[in-house]
C-alpha cells in the first residue's frame, strides 16, 4: 500500500438543540470511530471513515505546504458537496493528529421537513503512518 494514515477518534463535541430550541454544547461518543488517508488507485489523496462501508462518502485531499514546500498536511472536502455540508477533514503528518468538522446540513431546512436538523460538531484524534 502507498502512503497512508489511519486516525483514531480520541474527543469530539458540538452543539444541539434542546427542547426549548436553544442550542447547547454537548459531548459525543466516537469510541471506535476511525479515518483513513490513503491515495486512490490513480495517486491522488482521498479521506473517508474506516473501515468504508457502501455509505461513506469519499473526501478529495489538498496537500497543505509551508514557505520551503515541504508537506506538513492534508484539507480534504467532498467534491460532490458545494454547500460543504458533510464537513472537511485536515491531517497533520508531523504531529499525527487528525481533525473532522462537520456542519451536517447547519443550512437545510430540517425544520420545514419536520425533522430535527443535525449537530455541528468537531472529532479530533490520533493517527498511525501505515
């Protein structure tokens, strides 16, 4: 396998809305939940979650870079999602730290749909070269 990182989840929180309709902070539970950074068959950087099941949704990578060019991480965004509401995935190769923020559809109209609209929120983790 070429280059790639699988991340743990280590903490993750966000925000809810109680049922007064008023946002509060929360925590979640991500015990389990893991990310791979990997390049596809045709070398490019791709992020989703491990292992991938029919539902995942694949994440194009940028390769971030400092002054000298040197590759310090990874910003990964669906391409297929212009309102960016499934999130951004960030790696940092030197630190193997990973980080997920997702907006879950913040600008859809849940409420019109008679849903309850889901939690923005951030995971944050540790990863391992393999």
């Amino acid at each position: 396998m070429a280059e790639a990182y699988l991340c743990e989840a280590e903490a993750a929180g966000g925000v809810v809305l109680d049922k007064d309709n008023r946002y509060r902070g929360t925590e979640f539970n991500v015990s389990n939940q893991k990310a791979i950074f990997k390049k596809d068959d045709k070398g490019f950087w791709i992020a989703h979650e491990f292992p991938e099941s029919d539902y995942s949704i694949k994440y194009s990578c940028n390769e971030q870079k400092n002054d000298d060019g040197d590759v310090l991480g990874l910003v990964c965004k669906n391409s297929f999602d212009v309102t960016d509401t499934f999130g951004e995935y960030e790696l940092h190769k030197k630190r193997l730290r990973y980080k997920f923020v997702g907006t879950s559809g913040w600008l859809l109209r849940y409420e019109e749909w008679g849903m309850t609209p889901p939690s923005p929120h951030i995971i944050v983790g540790k990863c391992s070269k393999i």
